[in-house]
C-alpha cells in the first residue's frame, strides 16, 4: 500500500506534533484524510473528551450510529495494520485536537463547515 500523502492542515498538524508520536502514529494521523465528514466529526468530538453518548447527542445521532463511525475510523486509521483500539484513537483524537490548536487551526474541526448532523 502507498504510503498517504497528508493535506496541507494534516502535514501542519503532525510537524506540531513532532517527537510526540511514533511512526504508526504519524501514519495513521495522515489516514484522517480518508475519513467521512461524520468519522472525522466523531474523531474530533473524541478528541475533545467526548463520550460515545455524549458524541451522538452532539452530532444529533444515536449511539449505534455513532459506534459504526468508530469501527469504519478505525480500520481506515489502520491500513494493513491491527486496528488501533478505542483507546488509542481517543488518545491520537487529542493530540490532534491540542496539535491543530498550536498550528494555529483553532482546534480544527475537520468538517469544513459541513452539517454533520444528517438533519439538513
């Protein structure tokens, strides 16, 4: 599998977060960029100590919905890998959501100002 070559604001993020993460982490960093409008909302809102039921009232969904986000996330984040588990990507989650904050992106969403509701 190529290696994914991050958007401008993912390479941002990353060089924020330097020494902060090893290889795999990096990787699958780069991998959001593969992620769905409503898998990059729940990453974020995890990211931003959000709970699962607190991620599906936020986002105007229900949990189940939720949790399917979580498992396309994850096997997207692990390419050919073993994907990582719920705790690893609540962890990668805030480190993004600190990293993107310190490279000036406000905490950045991800969504590009998209509804991400599914109520529109």
């Amino acid at each position: 599998m190529p290696a994914l070559s991050p958007s401008p604001s993912t390479a941002r993020v990353i060089a924020a977060l330097g020494a902060l993460v090893d290889a795999r982490e990096a990787r699958m960093l780069r991998a959001l960029d593969t992620l769905s409008p409503q898998e990059r909302a729940v990453f974020v809102l995890l990211g931003h100590g959000m709970r699962t039921k607190q991620v599906a009232h936020e986002l105007a969904i229900s949990a189940k919905t939720v949790e399917t986000h979580l498992a396309r996330l994850r096997a997207k984040l692990a390419g050919e890998e073993a994907p990582p588990d719920l705790a690893e990507v609540t962890f990668l989650a805030r480190l993004w959501v600190r990293a993107s904050r310190e490279a000036g992106q406000g905490g950045e969403d991800l969504s590009g100002g998209e509804d991400l509701s599914g109520t529109s």
